[in-house]
C-alpha cells in the first residue's frame, strides 16, 4: 500500500519498498551526473581542441550503456517483486523512459567528441563556435534542470524546461542559416563548418531529450500525458 500524494512520493508501510524506489531514483540520478558531464567534456573538448579529453568522453560511453541496462533490470525487479500501483508505477515507468533519454543524450556527447577530434586535427577553429558555445550552454541548463526536477518531483520547472527546449530549436535554426550563408560566402570552409553544423545538430537533439526527461517528471508527479501536444496545449492540461 502507498500514499500518493505529491508530498510523500516515497512514502510506504513496506520500509524496504520505500528503499527500492529511493535507489531507482538515486541511480537515475548518477547516470544522469555521468551523462551531463560526458556532455559538458565533449563540448570543452571541442571549444578548446582537447583531443585527449575527447578520447575519455568516448571512453565512457560503455559505461552509460552499462548503467541504462542495469537500471532497465532493477525497474524489472521492481515491477515483478512489488506490483506498483498508481504514483508508484507512474515512477518506474517514467524512470525506464528517463534512461532511455539519458543513453541518447549519451550518444550525442560522444558524437559531439567524434568532431572534436576531427576538428582539432584540421587545426584552425572554424566559424561556428561561438554558437556551439551558446547553444551548449543552454542545453547544459536544462538537461540539470531536468534532472533537478526529477529530485524534487517539481513539475512546474519541467514545463519551464518543455518552453526553453523551443528557445533552443529558435537558435538552432538561427545558427545553421548563418552557417549555411558563410559556406556559400566561402566555399573553403565548407569541410570544417559541415562538422560544426552536425555538432549543433547533436545540441539540438540533447535539448529534445532534456524536454522529454521534463514530460516524464509531469507524468511522474501529475499522470498527465502531454507528449506530442502542442505549448498551449499542455499547459492546458495542467490547468495553468
């Protein structure tokens, strides 16, 4: 049996369910550190043509899969020992989708890493970088954002995060055409702006998953499904 108010998310008559849930979250949470510094090394790597840096944000990419496989199994264990219910099962399920988010975002640090070497090789820092700067800035926010969310069970900062992921597609958008005018200004700098563009690209994506981690928080604390509705439309839902 368990209480399911927001309040007491965590809180069970069975102490050692109670400790279950507490450590689910708690991983979640590692992996999610891992991961947000995996991403805040692939871009230092890049911006200061760290090829050695690079080389261990790549390394760690075994370790985050390892990590997303031994979460999915306790998430299992959880489900078949205990049978959650309501609240409960609403934390498990949002954590099996988490992770998911959280070994994508993975993957594109280590993208992110592939064009540091790449580029540090070619020597001269292309154009470009002063927007990778600035968009990785802004993903580096939500995704701790998203995380801290999490922690607190506070759904009105992951809406907050669901808005800014727009911000982010904003200047996204904004960097690749003046990226796209500079190549055709000079075509010698095509090769090298290319991988830049495809490192935004990799942003981009991190800033999508940072939203999603936020849309499984309000389904963790509200059991509000407002995946695929528009900005409007979510809030909304959540009657604000």
């Amino acid at each position: 049996m368990s209480i399911t108010t927001k309040e007491s998310h965590t809180q069970h008559i069975s102490q050692q369910f109670n400790s279950e849930l507490t450590e689910l979250r708690n991983h979640i949470l590692s992996m999610g550190g891992v991961v947000t510094k995996q991403l805040a090394d692939s871009v230092d790597a890049l911006l200061e043509g760290d090829t050695q840096l690079a080389e261990q944000v790549r390394q760690i990419e075994e370790d985050v899969d390892d990590m997303e496989r031994a979460i999915d199994v306790e998430c299992t264990q959880v489900i078949a020992r205990r049978q959650p219910a309501a609240s409960d099962l609403r934390l498990v399920v949002s954590v099996i989708k988490m992770v998911a988010d959280l070994e994508r975002i993975g993957d594109e640090a280590t993208k992110i890493a592939r064009f540091a070497v790449e580029l540090a090789e070619e020597g001269k820092s292309p154009r470009g970088y002063i927007e990778v700067r600035h968009i990785s800035d802004h993903v580096k926010r939500m995704m701790n954002n998203a995380l801290d969310s999490f922690a607190r069970f506070d759904d009105e900062m992951a809406l907050q995060i669901i808005k800014e992921d727009e911000e982010v597609d904003v200047e996204y958008r904004s960097a690749i055409r003046s990226l796209m005018t500079f190549m055709m200004e000079d075509p010698r700098s095509i090769s090298q702006v290319h991988n830049v563009l495809w490192v935004l690209r990799a942003l981009e994506r991190i800033g999508d998953h940072a939203a999603n981690i936020a849309e499984h928080v309000i389904f963790m604390v509200r059991g509000k499904d407002i995946r695929h509705m528009s900005l409007t439309d979510a809030e909304k839902a959540l009657n604000r």
